[in-house]
C-alpha cells in the first residue's frame, strides 16, 4: 500500500493538502536485515512500510532474541516511544525483507501536526489501531492457548509463515520453535 493510499483511506485530503505531506516523508530503499534501532539509540525516524517486512526485537540478558512485532506493507515501524519520547529504545528494528519505506523525522511530523488538524486527526486514529493491536496481544500471550495465538497471529499476519522465519515467529507468540512446528503441523 502507498502512502497516500493510507493516508486518504484514513483522512479526506485534497491534492495540494496531499502533496505537502507527502513532500516531508523520504523514499528509501533499505536492504533486507538493515539495522534502522539498535537498543540505547534514539529514533529519530518513523518508517511507512510500502513493501517489505520488519520486526522489533529486544535481547534477552542471556543474549535471546525476543520479536515484539512485525511491520508489514501499509503500517508503520519504529521503536514508537523512543520516536516520540525521544529516549533512548529498549528494542532493535530491522528489516526482515528488502523493503521500500517513506520516512519522517519527528520534527517534520510535528511541523505537519501543527500545520494540519488533519494530520493530528490521522495521529490519534493510527495511535488507536496501534493499542489496540498491542493489547490485543497482550491478551492473546495472557488468555490464549498456544495454537489460538498462533490462529491469532495469522489473522493479523496472513502470509508471515513464508516471510519470517520460524525463530522470529515463536519468539514473537511466547513459544518455543518445537511448540510451534508441532501446532503448524
């Protein structure tokens, strides 16, 4: 999905309105497993995912890696309180796939939230979908079996199986891979 599909699927914009946001993100074409976090750094970037595929992770003290979440086409990806809080990030962000992203610097995105009640309107209602999905997974970790989770992941994440590999998969679900090669099957 494009940027401007996204962002007129969310808030009525006309063409010029459209084209001056539009003209504060940068298209970049970042190669699969880029490094865009590392933990300790600050954000200083949000990403709009057109293609490709990401994920946040953070590292265990035994040096385990732990997927947070997957960003897809049409969603956004950063380490969001260390974007908007600008503090350092607990979580690495990187690329799983080469990946075609949009992106804006926090006080360009300021620049457009002051310059369009709009865009503070598109902030709230992408701040919504974020906790929702958040809590949603909270819950699904907390109340769901191993295979409801697993059902839960590939509702939200349809062809993620032939993406990501497995390792990233059950981190991500709370499970160990042997678990998750026994509910696949």
């Amino acid at each position: 999905m494009s940027l401007a599909d996204f962002l007129l699927s969310l808030i009525p914009l006309d063409t010029e309105e459209l084209e001056d946001i539009l003209s504060h993100f940068e298209k970049e074409d970042i190669p699969k497993n880029t490094m865009l976090i590392a933990e300790g750094e600050i954000s200083k970037r949000l990403y709009f995912t057109e293609s490709g595929m990401g994920r946040s992770y953070y590292l265990k003290k035994d040096g385990k890696e732990i997927t947070q979440w997957f960003f897809g086409s049409g969603k956004f990806m950063s380490s969001v309180d260390s974007f908007f809080q600008q503090s350092p990030s607990f979580y690495y962000l990187e690329t799983l796939e080469d990946s075609v992203v949009f992106s804006i610097t926090k006080e360009k995105l300021d620049q457009l939230f002051s310059n369009y009640q709009k865009m503070e309107q598109l902030g709230r209602l992408v701040s919504i979908e974020m906790l929702t999905k958040v809590v949603n997974k909270l819950n699904a970790i907390q109340f769901q079996t191993a295979k409801e989770r697993y059902e839960y992941m590939l509702e939200e994440f349809p062809d993620i199986s032939y993406r990501v590999a497995l390792g990233h998969i059950a981190s991500y679900l709370g499970m160990t891979q042997e678990t998750l090669s026994r509910i696949r099957r």
